[in-house]
C-alpha cells in the first residue's frame, strides 16, 4: 500500500514538473519578451526591468528560478496588468471553485440517480426518456449549451439576471457545466447498476428477505458507485476546462475568464501562472481518487 | 429400398435388427429441409448486418453521407463565398448585411426586378455582408475534416506505439508505457490550449509562403497537439490487445514456422484486433470536432476567413440578442454530428464487437 501510494505521489509531482517545464520553455520559445512591446522602453529601462525579473539570465536558470518561486506562492506578475498573478488567482479561484464545486456536486448527484432509476426500470419509457436526454447532452458542447442557456433565459424571458460580482447567479453556469458530466454519469450508473443487479450477492439478498430499498441501497448502489468514482478525475478536468469557456460566455471574473482573457491578450506569465495551476490542481484530484478508489473496493489490487 | 426389403431374410422373432418395412422413403421436399439454408458469412457481412439492423446507427450513417454530400456539392450549386462579400451582377452588395434566412436585400430586389435571378440566402448572411450558408457549409468542412485527419493521426501513431510496446514486452514495453503514463496524466486540453497559442505565435512566420499558410498556423498547431498528445490512448488500447493476442496458439504455431515479426503482426494481430480500433477511431471523430470547435470558440481554432463550427458560434454570441439563429445553425450541425458520430460509434461497437457492449 505505503509503496504504491509513494509511487502514485512521486509520478503525480513528476506530472507537475513536466507540465511546469513545458510551460515555461515553450512560453519562452514566443518571440518577443515581455517589455518589447509597443512602450517600448529606453535600454537602460528595459535592462533594469529585465534584472528586476531575472530575465537577463539564461532560460534554464531562468526556469530555476521560477519553480523556486512557484514553491513559495509567488507565479511572478503579469504582463499586462503588472499585478501579481498569486493574487490573481487567489482572488478568482474562489468564484471558479464554487461555480465548478456545485456542477460536480449536482452532476454526481443527479447522474447516480438517473442512473439507477434507469437501471431498475430497465426498457420502461422513463428509461427511454432518460437515455434520450443524456444521449443528446453528451453530444452538446458546454459553449453551445450555455449560450443558449444564456440567450433564452436570460436575454429572451428574462428569468435570470446577466451574472455580476454583486448579485452572483449561478444556477445557468451550473447548469450548463454539470450536463455533459451528469449525462455521462447517469450512463456508467445504468451500465454498472445492471450489472451489479445481476450479482449473485443481489440474488442472496433477495432470497433471503431482504427488502427492496435496502437491497438496492446496500448492496446493488454502493457497488455500482465504484467505477462512478474513476469518473471522478476526468470530469475535474471537463469541469475545470468548461468553465474556461462557460466564465466567459456568462461574463464571471472567475478564473476561467481570467485564463481565456490572458489568451486573448497574449498575457504569456498569466497564461504560463493559471496553466500550472489548473494542472496541480487536476494532478492532486486524480492522485486523491485514486487512492480512494483503491481503498474503497478491497478487491482491487495494488500494483 | 423395396428391393433391399425384399431382399432381407425374414425376421426373427427376437432379432433386434431394424425393420426396413416400417421406414417411409423421405420425399423431395423433406430432403430439402436438410439444406444448409444461411449462406456463409464472413465477420465483415455479419457485422454488417447487425449494423443495419441497428436504426439509429443507420439513421445517423444516412445523416452524415447527406451532410458530406452537401458539404462536396453545395459550394458548386450556392453561387456564393464563404470569404469574400456578396455581389450582385457583379457589384459588391453592401447592403446585404445581417439579413435573416431567405431575405433579400435592395439590391438584389432590384435585379431580380429586372429579370435576374438571385439565389436565396438560405441562412442569411452575416455581418460582413457573406452568405452565412456557405460559412456554415465551409465551417462543417473545416469541422470534419479536422476530426478525420486528427482521428487518422492518432490511430497511425497509436497503432504503431501500441504494437511496438505490445509486441516486444519486457524492458521495451516498460520505457514506452511508462512515458505513456506520463503524457496520460497531463492534463490534455490545458496543453492544447498552451501549445497552440506557443505554436500560433512561432509558427506564424515560418509558415508564410508555403501550402500550410492557407491552414493557418492555428490548424497546424491543432493537428500538432493532436498528435503529441491524443494518442496515448490508442497505444494503450492496441497494447492491450496484442498483449492478449499474443498469448494465441496460432501466433506461437506461426513463430515456430519461422514468420518474422513484421509478419506475424500484420497477419496474426492486426486482423484480430482492427475491429475493436476501428471503433475506438469512429468514436475519436467527435471528441476531435468537440476539441476543435473549444478551440476555436476560444479564438485559437482557424484563422480568418476560414470558419468552423466552434468560431462561428463564438462569432454569432455577439449579436446574439437580435440575430439568434447565427447561433443556432452552427449549433444545431455541431450537436448533430457529434451525435450521429457517438450513435454510429455505439452501433459498430454493438455490431463487431459483441464482447465491448455495455
């Protein structure tokens, strides 16, 4: 156990390292530094800029000296803005961790209900239904659903107000996150509920009196729950990445937005700051499942 | 028969020989229903079969043959470009901007006064004055072709990957998956995003001048990411099952007539396990179009002109409040060809592999 959770950690801190390298070298293999822009500022200015952020050093001391700073909380400033991009983040993640929290809380809850409801009433019309709806949603692309979302309910009825710091609303990005993930949730429930229902230990259970609800809660969910949890790293990452385009659509300065506007502007030390960031981030939640997953299901083996 | 009756030596009381007089000759027709009646088949007709037993599998084939011919013949019929404004008799038409589905503007009235013919905008047009028809048709072009050429990609580096490292085992394997772990655990479309706005940037210049130009740099670092990134996946799934392959008698039986590995993997493995990667590659489609048009919602996708579905969603959010089905057109496509791809993927799944469905 201990070796395997020491080699998981090791190769996720490796991730990070290789994620960070490649980042930082590709972002200075981009001509142009960060003060030849349209300022332009005299030599002498530029030169004490440049010894101010070290860039006057070669790239892989350079590097050095950044993952040094990236140990300590510090990702640098930005290009554009020239404020520090540690706070940046500290200041938007928040909006971006509740935004992305609730979609994978009501993704995973509503999934595993679908889900089993379709599991347990196999071929009825509301299974029909169900795998109707989630067929189509996996096919629906969070930028597509959420400005739609946005365009009827918001523009057209009038239902929701447009998102602003003040008055956050959050139910339309929540929505439109959460779709994909809960459509492909509901569709791994069905699938392992089915299966767990044609268990030899769901068949004891029966036949020996154990009651309906109770069969189905003990021993037919918390095995069909299992691979449910696998599920869970992707759709950090589906949920991390869509709110880079569902901030944007629904105007919410969280860090999705500040990423795809560092983008746009060409923000090279923002884009270089939240890029390693998301991926720690993505890194630590893959790690964390996994071994959860192992420590739930005993029968799975260690290697 | 009433010969041989004849001919059989009368019966003993207790002789447990058969008495021939009790049996009926069979006729014609009874012979027949000893016919072997389904022709044989081969694993391709059977699958075949199943596939087109399948409706929504064959609903969504139908689908994607009309949208593919439409998007073949529809700029040789549509009189119109996706990049540049519309002319009517030759004079450029600045009026025609932002006009809904099937509307005309003065100008083209006024011609059609005088006895020319215009051809409907059967989607309008957009802000600069273009059909958004033929912007729609080119945004499915670039669309698709982008999911097939970045599918092909990843199965020609995943195949080969995989077979290498399932083939030859041992330390060979353990270096190769290992920097498959590696590349797997990046997350993916974080460094898409990264890489193409690193490969824009470089590859802008270097580009000027050659054929690739006309792609835009931002397609080429796509196809690039693409191929970097995607394959892990598929070398996983090849290894897999050549690793189990493998393991088969026939291939000990052909090692041991002396075939070279080349041989064995393109005559032993690959037939045994292409149709579990054709499958695995149909399913890659969509979620290469899904990428695609991500990208290009972030402004990272195709350059300008040249549409895709995702750029021309991004582009319709701007005037969305009074011109709705800019959006809805590009959506509407994206949704269903992503959807017929995962249908069709689903079916071939169901039809030629019986022991993936789920």
């Amino acid at each position: 156990m201990y070796r395997y959770v020491i080699k998981r950690v090791l190769l996720a801190i490796l991730t990070v390292f290789i994620v960070s390298a490649i980042t930082f070298f590709s972002m200075n293999a981009i001509p142009g530094g960060p003060f030849s822009s349209e300022k332009a500022p005299s030599a002498e200015v530029k030169a004490a800029l440049e010894a101010r952020y070290n860039l006057d050093k070669p790239v892989p001391e350079q590097f050095v000296i950044y993952m040094g700073n990236f140990l300590r909380g510090d990702l640098g400033v930005s290009l554009k803005t020239g404020r520090n991009i540690s706070t940046v983040i500290g200041e938007s993640f928040p909006i971006s961790a509740r935004l992305g929290g609730a979609a994978a809380a009501i993704a995973t809850l509503v999934g595993l209900v679908l889900g089993s409801v379709a599991a347990l009433k196999r071929n009825s019309i509301l299974d029909r239904i169900i795998i109707f709806f989630t067929t189509l949603a996996t096919a629906a692309p969070s930028f597509v659903l959420g400005t739609i979302l946005l365009y009827v309910f918001c523009i057209k009825l009038g239902w929701a107000p447009v998102w602003s710091p003040d008055s956050p609303h959050y139910v339309l990005p929540v929505i439109a996150l959460s779709m994909y993930p809960m459509a492909y949730i509901t569709r791994l429930t069905k699938t392992s509920m089915l299966d767990a229902l044609g268990q030899d230990y769901v068949r004891t259970a029966n036949a020996k009196g154990v009651s309906g609800m109770k069969v189905i809660f003990k021993h037919a969910l918390r095995n069909a729950v299992i691979p449910v949890i696998t599920y869970v790293g992707p759709m950090t990452a589906y949920i991390l990445t869509g709110s880079l385009v569902v901030e944007s659509i629904f105007t919410i300065g969280g860090l999705g937005s500040k990423f795809v506007d560092s983008i746009t502007n060409r923000d090279y030390t923002l884009i270089m700051g939240t890029t390693i960031f998301l991926a720690v981030l993505m890194v630590t939640v893959n790690l964390i499942t996994d071994l959860v997953y192992k420590v739930i299901d005993p029968r799975i083996k260690l290697d | 028969m009433e010969k041989a009756v004849q001919q059989m030596p009368k019966k003993n009381l207790l002789s447990s020989q058969i008495d021939l007089s009790k049996f009926e000759k069979a006729t014609e027709e009874e012979k027949r229903q000893q016919d072997v009646m389904s022709e044989s088949t081969t694993f391709f007709k059977d699958g075949m079969k199943r596939l087109m037993k399948n409706p929504l599998a064959v609903g969504s084939m139908i689908f994607l043959i009309l949208v593919i011919l439409v998007i073949i013949f529809a700029p040789m019929i549509v009189p119109y470009d996706y990049a540049s404004i519309n002319t009517v008799n030759g004079v450029r038409d600045k009026g025609a901007k932002n006009m809904k589905p099937f509307e005309y503007s003065e100008m083209e009235l006024e011609y059609m006064a005088q006895g020319g013919t215009v051809f409907p905008h059967i989607m309008g047009t957009d802000e600069q004055c273009r059909d958004y028809f033929m912007r729609v048709v080119y945004g499915t072009r670039v669309s698709l072709s982008v999911g097939l050429v970045a599918s092909v990609m990843v199965l020609i580096i995943g195949l080969l990957y995989g077979s290498i490292s399932g083939y030859f085992g041992g330390k060979v394997d353990l270096v190769m998956m290992r920097i498959v772990d590696i590349i797997y655990s990046l997350p993916d479309l974080l460094m898409v995003i990264l890489l193409s706005v690193v490969l824009q940037a470089t590859l802008g210049t270097a580009l000027e001048g050659t054929i690739l130009a006309r792609l835009g740099s931002n397609l080429i670092a796509l196809f690039v990411v693409y191929a970097l990134l995607y394959w892990v996946g598929m070398a996983r799934l090849v290894r897999g099952q050549i690793l189990t392959i493998k393991n088969n008698d026939y291939v000990l039986a052909a090692k041991a007539t002396g075939a070279k590995s080349g041989r064995i993997i393109k005559k032993h493995i690959i037939p045994n396990c292409i149709s579990v990667i054709f499958i695995s590659t149909a399913l890659q489609v969509p979620s290469a179009i899904f990428t695609e048009s991500y990208l290009s919602f972030l402004g990272l996708g195709v350059a300008n002109p040249m549409p895709s579905l995702g750029s021309l969603a991004n582009y319709a959010r701007g005037g969305l409040n009074s011109y709705p089905y800019k959006l809805l057109f590009p959506a509407v496509v994206i949704i269903l060809i992503v959807l017929s791809f995962n249908l069709l993927g689903d079916g071939l799944r169901d039809a030629f592999d019986p022991k993936l469905k789920k």
